[in-house]
C-alpha cells in the first residue's frame, strides 16, 4: 500500500522535472542570458498606459538598477542594457502611434511635444545602447539620468501625478528629477 501513495508523488515530480528541463532548453535555444529580461520585438501593448507601465517602465527600471547597483557590469549585463535600449527605441517608434487620452485630444502643442520627447528618448536610448556595446560604463550612468529627465519632461505636462505626490502610506516624495540630482552630486 505506501509504494501505491508514493506513485503519483513521483509521476508528479517526474513531470515538474521534465516541464522544467523543457523549459530550460527552450530558453537556451533562444539564446537569451537573463530568465528575467526579454526582448519585445514588436508592439504588444493595447494604449500608452500599457506602453508606459508594462514596457518603457518595465525597461527603465531593469536599466537603472543594471547600471547603478549590480556591478559589475560583464559582458552578459552590457549585453542585456544594450537589449534593453533596444526595446525602449522599438517602444518610442510605437508610443507615437499608441491611442491615449494624453495625446492627440486637439491640442496641437501638446501633440509636438510629445513627438519631441519621443524623438529624445529614441535618440538617448540609441546613445545608451551604442555605449552598451562599446562597453562604456562611464556613460551608462550619464545615458539614463539623461534619459530620467526626458521622462520626467513628459510626465510633468501629462502625469504631474508621476513625478512628486502621496505614496500609499501618505508620504511626500520629492520630483524624481531633485532625487536624481541629489543622488549624482553625492
């Protein structure tokens, strides 16, 4: 009788352990080095809300940390920035052609300054991508404060919500901008 429990137990495991395996060979296939960081290669996002939150967001946030906190910075990472900075130009192309409440409401000067941002966060991430594969971690660090402040540009008119307000707990945080700037003058 207890050989007759232990059965399912290890047809379970067997095929957890076959999921696994198969997983781990699909992922070494596709050539990628990082399980947490993959490359968007075409638009997958239903508005700009979607874009910002679950792409540039997302991509903003793997940079910063990369550059700033997880030295140093190998081969695989400076690939994975320079994969990174790819995914945001790919997501700038599509921010421009995304629906949203934001842009495109009749109000040409709003319209021409989102396009102007767009255009400098494409030019900056084909900056941070192009030192990524120089292996310049020098200007990694100058790349993305300079790319925080072109985000922060289009936030303050259409997210001002973004940049300084409450947090959950009811606490009041700076603009990131001053956050930025105190944290690279230290």
């Amino acid at each position: 009788m207890r050989l007759g429990n232990r059965w399912p137990r290890r047809v379970l495991l067997s095929a957890v352990l076959l999921v696994c395996v198969a997983a781990a060979y699909k992922f070494r296939q596709n050539g990628s080095t990082d399980l947490f960081h993959t490359r968007k290669t075409r638009s997958e996002y239903s508005d700009l809300r979607h874009l910002m939150r679950a792409g540039l967001h997302e991509e903003f946030t793997f940079l910063s940390y990369t550059i700033w906190h997880d030295d140093p910075l190998d081969e695989k990472k400076m690939e994975a920035i320079a994969g990174s900075a790819e995914n945001i130009i790919v997501a700038a192309r599509d921010a421009e052609s995304c629906p949203s409440a934001y842009k495109h409401a009749g109000n040409q000067v709003d319209d021409r300054f989102f396009e102007a941002r767009v255009q400098d966060l494409t030019q900056v991430a084909q900056k941070l991508q192009s030192a990524a594969k120089r292996h310049d971690s020098q200007q990694l660090g100058n790349l993305l404060g300079e790319m925080d402040n072109v985000c922060q540009s289009c936030h303050s008119r259409f997210r001002p919500d973004l940049i300084a307000g409450p947090s959950p707990q009811g606490l009041v945080f700076p603009p990131r901008i001053f956050l930025l700037q105190q944290w690279t003058k230290d």
